[in-house]
C-alpha cells in the first residue's frame, strides 16, 4: 500500500518534467508527422493521428519507459507502394490489418523476432529505405516535382534536378527550393551550434517557426503574396473538427488479393523491426534503467496501429530520434508519450491554419536529411570495418530492397548471410546437425553467472543465448565462454557488445571469454571479433595542439597521454554522463599519483538524426575522502526552465550571492549545505565559473562544451589544484 | 509438501536398494572388435573389474578363432597376477542382438562400449550402436570416448539429480563408483525445467519474481540432494567432496555440457524410463548426451 502511495507521489513529482519533455518532442513530431506522411503520399495530417493515438493508447497500455510512439521513417517505403497500388483507402484496411498482426505477435510473445535477422541485413534494409526516402523527396525539395517508376531513377535523376534548380526562371520555384536549401543547412548545421537557447527548440520546429514568420512577414509588413509558388506549399491540413467529421472511408475490398497481403506482411515486418529496434537502443538510454517489456508494447503499438487506420492515420511504431529527444530533456515514464500527443493535438486544433504557411521543400528537407543520415556513407564505413563479407551482406539487401521490395530485400539478406557463413566455415553439418540442438547452457559459479555456448552461434540461433542472458539481472557479473563454440557470427558479437554496454551502465560486469582462441584456428577468419576488443587506434604523427599539451605537461611534469582510451567508466556515476554515451577519452594529463586528471572527451547525445557528438575538455578529480553528491552551474535562463521543471536550487545561508549567482542541485539538501562551508563558498564566488559535479568521491569539472585551448586548459588545471585543496 | 512426498518414497527405495548398493555390479561385460582400440578397451574394463571386484565377460561379435583367444590371452597376461576372473564368448550375428542376448545370458551388470572419440565416423557409429542398446539394454551401460592403456585417474563425476525416482539409486551408485575408483569431487547436477518457473520474463518486475522463484527451487532442490546424500553409508561419502549444482536448462542436454565444461571424467544418468516413437524424434534427455559423448557416460540401469 505505501509501496504504491510512494509510486503515486513520485509520479506526479515526475510529471512537470514529463509536460516539459512531451512539449520538446511534440514541436518535433508535428514537422516530422507531416513531413512523413506526405512523404508516402498519404494526407499531411494522417502522420499526426498517428502519433496521437500512439502517443494516447501506448502511453496508457505499453511496457516501455520512455519511448515515443508515432509514425516512423522505416514504414514510409512500404506505406508508398502500399498506397499507390491500393489506394489510400484500401492502404487503410491494410494498416489496420498489420496492426492486428501486431497485436497478435505481442500475444504469441514473438518479441524476440527482431533478433532473427542479421544486423548487416536490416542495416542494408534501413538504407534502403534511406535511399527512397532521400531519391523522392530530394525533387521536391529543390521545387522539382517528378514522376519515375524506379526508386534508382529518382537517385540518378539527383544531379539533372541540381542543375535544373540553379536555372530556374520562375522566381516562385526558385523561392521554394531556396527555402528547401535553407532547412536542409540547418537540418545539417543545427547540431553543430552549442547555443543553450537556440537549442531549446528542435531543429525542425525551427524550420516551421522560420518559415511560418517568413510568409507571416510578406503578408503583414509587406503586403505581399508569399513569394513561393503556391503549388509548393502544404494543403489540405483539416480543421480540428473537420478530422472528426471527416474519418475516411475504409475500404476492406481488396482483402482476398495477393498485393494487399504483401503489404500488410511488409508493414507488420518493418513496423515490428524498427519498434524492437528503437525500443533495445532506447532501453539504454533511459536513465533509471528499466527493462521494457517487449510484447506489451507490441501489443499496445498493434492497437494503437488499429485505431489509428480507423481515425485516418498510418502505422505506429516506436521511434528513436523521438524518443531519444525525450530522454535528454528529461523525461522519465510513459506520460511524456501522452503529453507530446496532448501537445499536438493542441497544435493541431490552435494552429492548423498557420501549418499551412510550411512551404512543402522545407519539411521534405528534414525528411532529405533522415533519409541521409540512414543510409550516409558514414554507416557503410562501419561496416566495411567489421569485415567485407559484412559488406556483401549489406550491399545484395540494399540492392534487392531497392529494385524488388522491402520483403525481398530482408529474406535475401538472409539467405546471404547464411551463405557466407558456409562457405566461411567450410561446412554445412555444423548448421545442419546443430541448428535445433540447445547449445547454451547457464549456471551460478558463486557469485557469477556463467554461460557456455557450443557449435556455433549466429543470427539462426542467438535466440537461444539472449533468452538465458535476458534472464540475468543487469547488476551481477556474466561471463559468455566460446571456447567450445566454432563459430560466432558478427550479429552475435554487436549484441553482445549491446550487453556489455548494458551491463557495465547499471553497475554489473559482462565479460566474453575464449574467443582468442579462434585466432589460431585457421579455419575461421573472425574478422567478426573485431567488434569487440577495445580499439586503441595510435596515430603516428601528433596535431600542433597535442605537441602544445606535451609541452605542457613538460613544464608541469604531468604524464601525457595523446591516444584514444575507451575504458571511460569512471565517468559513468556522473549525473552529468546519465543521458549521454562517451565514446573515448584522448589526450590525457595526469599528476604523478594520477588523482588529478584532464582530458579531451568526445561524447553523444540522443540518437539517429536527434544525436549530437560534442568534443570537451574536462577535469577528473580523485578526492580521499567521501562528500555529498551535488551539481553547481551558473544561474541562467535555461536552469530556470529546469526548475520549473521540477529540480530545485538549494539555499546556502549567508552566502545570498552566491545561491544568486550559482545554481546548486542535490538530493541530500542538509549534507550539501553542511558541505558548502563559508571557505568553499568563498572560493567558488571569486573564481571563475564551471560546472563543477561530484558523484561522492570523485569531482568532474568543465567549462564548455567544446575542446579547451591550451590556456584554458591550464586554467582548468590550476582551478581543480586549487579546489582539490580547499575541499581535502 | 513436495519435499515430504519425495522422502516417503525415498525410504520405500532405500529399504529395495541398500543390498543392491554393496555391490552393484557382480558382472562387467564388454563388446570387443578386434580393432586398434582392443588393448585399450581391454585394459579398461580389466581395469574396472578388478576395482569393482566382478567377473569380467568378453561379447565379441563374430566367430570363435584360436588367433583372436591367443591375441586376448596375451593382453590380459598383465592382470594375471592380480587374478582376473575372465570369460570370452564368440557369436555371429547382428552387433546389438549378440551382445544383448549374451548379457542376458550371463546375467552381465555393467555393460561396457569402448570408442575413440578421435575416429569421428567410429564414435558416430559407436553413438548409434550405443543409442540402440541403451534403449533395449536391461543393465547398466558404460560408454567410453577414450579407453586408454594406462590408467587415467577419475577425478570428478558428475552424476545427475533428476526429480524421479530412479535417481536415488543412481546417486547412491554414484558414490560406490567413485569410493571406488578413488574420485576427488563428485558434483550432483539439478536440471530445473523451464516449466518450473511460472513467471514469464518480461521487465524488471517479472525479473524479480523470477529471480526469487528460481532461489527457491535450487532451496528445494538443494535440500532434495541432501537428503538423498545421508541415505547413503557413510563409507562412501566421507572421502569425497560433494558438490550440488542446480542448473536452469533443457534436461539431459545442460548435464552434459556441463560435465564437458566442468572437465568431469565420469558422467552418471538414470537410464530412460520410456522410449516413445516421439522421443526418437525430438532428441531429450540421454539422447542428447548419446549424440554428443562429453565425456565418459555411465547409464545406471
């Protein structure tokens, strides 16, 4: 009883920041509704049913935290074919066909289905559908409407469309691709600007705030018409009542056809693909840990689908960009998934007059820009790394799901990676006469668990391992042994890497152990074990700003240390890393007994086309002693923001310039102030402002979020000296 | 409730077995070929004979011959003096019906198949031949993967924990067995089914609840062994040490990879209870150990 009396009161204490974080996504989901929806040519305002009946049914019935639910990039190659062979009307019978299917998988608890696939196979596919998306809308965005039948045609048509945008005469046109040019620059550079404020906003929000001012500013200052042609502006966004009275048609004729089930097996595919997908990568993110459950929400995402086909709105699924924006504003349960949808329904019913002042190459640029970041040469790269086969994978998927179709595309990606496996190992009675046999076997050895796998393990059967290790909680210690196993195929390997991640985050240990052992056997060129090994990628020659610090650390005697380190997990405890994923830590600068420490780090935030990689110069310092857990930053705009939020300043006595000037955020009030003693406040008060954070034993220190001159860096050192002196 | 079920019938099967525990096998019998692996084989079930005090009987398929009785002669010379009691039986015929109807005869206890797991095709073959006659076989089976001349010491045995009631015979066995050849460690495995475990695994709830269940049934399962364990004379548990193993698998596949993990020498199962046409089909229990051979295999009849 008190149990759920507590669960109810942090709840509400929860749900100012959940309003806040639903409000961020929900400036984000309008352009992106609209935008993918026409995208698959379905009406503008279908995208954003979806994501208010995703947002309304899955917040209240899902098993997951903080995901968002909404229409998704992956359906829109499907929803195209879907709809042009159709018919809108009949593309809603099958959208609310796949959704039962869903419902039905959540039921039969096929959860796990995602797990069946290779990951260069689905990587291929999301390219692909990358590739459509990008071929199609890039016309649209230079003013340049087309018809191919090919989606390659639509790709080599690209440059034709270039040359002709830079030759238009009619001002109209050239207006419209200007505005699409725009958005797409500041799709590309808005993750670039570290601007507290300008950040507020998400990119695409930006997009529609700009050009809704721009058309607002021809009509009301200078009483012009909007100088874009009127057939590249969006059209046919309903009233809010015109929604309700106007629920299409479902047309459920075409049901006993071949094209009909194709697409709703595609759709239930890619729409359970990419939700299992989003929901594994967003799970390590959320910042109280959580595990979600799966085949709850692939049942509430199977129902919400259903009502949305019937309300007029395409498929639902989990989306990670979304969700990921969630996240890092702090959203922390299923209520911001409603929010956002409150919001947009609130958009929807204040400001869909205004929506139409969107020019149409403006929103497609940001779907030009999702479409790139899907299949950007970047991704290939990464997959070339892990191995050329991985690479042949990719590229027969990619090329079949382009020419043929997104079912084709997936089952041939398949069949190729089991090919390659055969002929890799040279025989097939090791799938043959193992594939069904249980090869995993877990036990408890004291305190650990430990996991032995036998023959091979791959994509065919990695089911059979994630079962026992999903059984494991993330806090204790996993060993995986493969000493017996022949074969481990690089799905295998990235998911285990997923593990490891997994585990190390909430405070476990995951290890892998008998893999070197394949090195010696000449028989398998594990050029999928790549993966996993910490790679310390040693540069030859030094950049003149790492000579600069070996100088320094000369003329300090510090230890410098210019390469790439990945084992970053002293950081992991910081409030600070909680929403964020460090990818390495280079160039470091250590006194003698290394309690002081700094370094360049590069880290992200959010994920897909939300994510940001920022480069800092930080400072780690190794305290002897325990002090209370606490974050100090300066007084400004956005920490107001935050604590109408939810997060309150705490109150030094006596020192009223410094609670003015700084802003002091901790859970154990009393230990903080007693901490914050007249020295120490005194100290911070005539220094110079960093965000200064402490996890209990250890302090992180930085300015901002960018790579400190050597100045600087020196001033950050003598900064923690100091303080490691007042503190102690 | 369920522990107390177990230990009525425990009693009932204590009183049956406790002659039966002194000396379990009265007759070794062992199939022979007349195959590089000869001396091996011979040497090991000598080898057993002796430890286990019993008569040794020689099944070999084929025709009686004074080569083939002078060649055995001369392998077994070297246990002469420690006065092996050995009998030969020649008869042709179909492999698995010659050697069955000759334990039969000669009322055989343990019967031991000798393979060399390097031969890949032999020990397949020696898989099927063993599958057959464990299915028919009416005593106890031995399979060896690695017969060896000299003598390799036993140090560990895994011995199953299976909830059914021909287990507590095989521990008990177990433990002469390994009293007997002198074992260091002998490690009683309890393969919980999956079934067990109501919960489905979800999210962290559903883990918790699981977490809890499964402590609980390695608890019962622990204390289930242990009972089993102080049914048995002292004479033989008081040299070993005894460990208990609760494993959370598909039964008769986990002990197996188990004892191939934990580099046991010796591996110790109930033989099926029954065999349905169903049971060839989906491989369980000791077919999968049959197929897989970890280590040596010790059915207990």
């Amino acid at each position: 009883m008190s149990q759920k009396k507590n669960n109810i009161k942090t709840f509400f204490q929860a749900l100012p920041k959940n309003i806040f974080s639903g409000f961020v996504v929900s400036l984000i989901a309008l352009p992106l509704g609209l935008g993918l929806a026409m995208a698959s040519e379905a009406p503008p305002i279908s995208g954003v049913i979806a994501a208010v009946v995703g947002g309304v049914l899955v917040s209240i019935l899902g098993g997951s935290n903080v995901t968002i639910s909404g229409p998704g990039n992956g359906l829109v190659g499907v929803l195209l074919v879907a709809i042009s062979t159709l018919g809108i009307e009949s593309a809603y019978a099958a959208i609310i066909c796949s959704g039962a299917l869903l419902l039905i998988l959540g039921f039969l608890r096929l959860g796990k289905l995602a797990d069946f696939f290779p990951s260069s196979a689905i990587q291929g596919m999301l390219a692909a559908i990358g590739l459509i998306i990008l071929g199609k809308q890039f016309h649209i965005m230079l003013a340049h409407r087309i018809k191919r039948e090919d989606t390659i045609d639509y790709l080599l048509e690209i440059p034709f469309t270039i040359n002709d945008a830079i030759h238009y005469n009619n001002t109209g046109l050239l207006y419209a691709a200007a505005a699409g040019v725009i958005s797409f620059v500041i799709m590309i550079f808005y993750s670039k600007i570290r601007n507290k404020y300008l950040q507020l906003i998400p990119a695409p929000m930006w997009i529609v705030i700009l050009s809704i001012a721009f058309s607002y500013y021809f009509e009301l200052v200078a009483h012009q018409n909007n100088p874009i042609a009127l057939e590249y502006m969006i059209s046919g966004i309903p009233e809010f009542s015109e929604i309700i009275e106007q629920i299409p048609t479902i047309d459920f004729s075409k049901i006993d056809s071949l094209p009909f089930w194709t697409s709703v097996l595609a759709l239930t595919l890619i729409a359970s693909i990419e939700s299992l997908l989003s929901i594994k990568a967003v799970d390590k993110l959320d910042p109280e840990k959580r595990r979600s459950n799966v085949n709850r929400d692939l049942k509430a995402l199977g129902l919400a689908t259903i009502g949305s086909g019937f309300l007029g709105g395409l498929n639902v699924v989990t989306v990670i960009a979304r969700s990921s924006v969630n996240v890092n504003n702090g959203g922390s349960n299923r209520s911001s998934n409603f929010f956002h949808a409150t919001f947009l329904v609130v958009f929807i019913v204040l400001f869909s007059s205004q929506l139409q002042r969107i020019p149409l190459p403006a929103l497609m640029a940001i779907l030009v820009y999702t479409g790139y970041k899907l299949a950007s040469p970047e991704n290939i790269r990464k997959i070339f790394k892990i191995g050329r086969e991985q690479l042949i994978i990719f590229f027969v998927t990619l090329l079949v799901t382009l020419k043929i179709g997104l079912i084709s595309g997936i089952a041939s990606g398949v069949v190729v990676t089991f090919i390659l496996h055969l002929i890799i190992n040279k025989s097939f009675s090791l799938f043959g006469r193992n594939l069904l046999k249980p090869n995993v076997l877990m036990f408890q050895e004291d305190r650990n668990y430990y996991v032995s796998v036998k023959h091979f393990c791959s994509f065919l059967n990695f089911y059979k391992l994630k079962a026992k290790l999903d059984a494991v909680p993330e806090t204790e210690d996993v060993i995986v042994d493969f000493s017996l196993c022949k074969f481990v195929d690089h799905t295998v390997m990235e998911n285990l890497n997923n593990y490891q991640e997994l585990f190390t985050k909430r405070g476990g240990h995951f290890e892998v152990l008998g893999l070197d052992l394949h090195d010696t056997d000449s028989k398998h060129p594990f050029a999928l074990r790549r993966l996993l090994p910490v790679p310390n990628v040693i540069k030859k020659s030094l950049t003149r700003r790492q000579t600069t610090i070996e100088e320094l650390a000369k003329d300090y005697q510090l230890s410098y240390v210019s390469k790439k380190e990945r084992e970053t997990h002293f950081l992991d405890s910081f409030l600070f890393f909680r929403v964020k994923s460090i990818n390495y830590i280079y160039n470091q600068l250590s006194n003698k007994n290394e309690a002081i420490n700094t370094f360049d780090i590069e880290f992200s935030e959010g994920e897909f086309i939300a994510k940001e990689v920022v480069r800092s110069t930080m400072l780690h310092i190794k305290l002897d002693k325990s002090i209370p857990e606490f974050t100090l930053d300066r007084e400004g705009f956005l920490e107001k923001v935050y604590a109408f939020a939810g997060f309150k300043d705490i109150p030094i006595a006596n020192h009223t310039d410094f609670s003015k000037r700084f802003y002091l955020l901790g859970e154990d009030t009393k230990a903080i102030q007693a901490f914050f003693t007249d020295e120490i406040t005194h100290f911070f008060e005539s220094n110079p402002y960093y965000h200064v954070e402490s996890n209990g034993h250890d302090l992180l220190i930085f300015g901002r979020e960018r790579l400190a001159s050597i100045k600087e860096i020196k001033a950050l050192y003598d900064f923690g000296k100091r303080l490691q002196q007042v503190v102690s | 409730m369920f522990v107390r079920y177990y230990e009525k019938n425990y009693l009932h099967f204590f009183r049956n077995y406790l002659t039966v525990i002194q000396k379990p096998f009265k007759t070794i019998g062992l199939g022979i070929a007349f195959s590089p692996n000869l001396k091996a084989n011979l040497y090991e079930a000598a080898r057993l004979a002796l430890f286990f005090e019993s008569k040794l009987v020689l099944i070999h398929v084929g025709n009686a011959s004074e080569d083939k009785l002078e060649s055995l002669k001369n392998i077994l010379n070297t246990f002469k003096k420690d006065n092996l009691d050995y009998e030969v039986i020649f008869k042709p015929g179909d492999p698995v019906e010659v050697i069955l109807g000759a334990s039969e005869e000669k009322k055989v206890d343990l019967l031991v198949i000798g393979a060399a797991k390097r031969e890949k095709i032999f020990t397949y073959y020696v898989g099927s031949i063993a599958r057959q006659i464990t299915r028919k076989a009416k005593c106890s089976l031995l399979l060896l993967i690695n017969p060896s001349i000299e003598r390799l010491p036993c140090q560990h045995i895994v011995v199953n924990g299976l909830i059914d009631p021909k287990t507590e015979q095989t521990i008990a066995t177990a433990f002469y067995v390994g009293s007997k050849l002198k074992a260091e460690k002998l490690t009683i495995v309890e393969e919980i089914k999956q079934n067990e475990i109501a919960v489905k695994l979800n999210d962290d709830k559903s883990l918790r609840k699981t977490t809890i269940l499964k402590e609980r049934l390695r608890n019962r399962e622990r204390s289930r062994i242990n009972h089993i364990i102080e049914d048995i004379p002292e004479e033989f548990t008081k040299d070993i040490v005894i460990k208990s193993q609760p494993i959370f698998g598909t039964q008769g596949y986990s002990i197996g990879h188990y004892a191939q993990i934990a580099r046991a020498d010796l591996l110790i199962m109930n033989a099926p209870t029954k065999m349905t046409f169903w049971d060839r089909l989906f491989p369980h229990d000791i077919e999968h150990i049959l197929t897989e051979l970890p280590t040596d295999v010790l059915i207990i009849q």
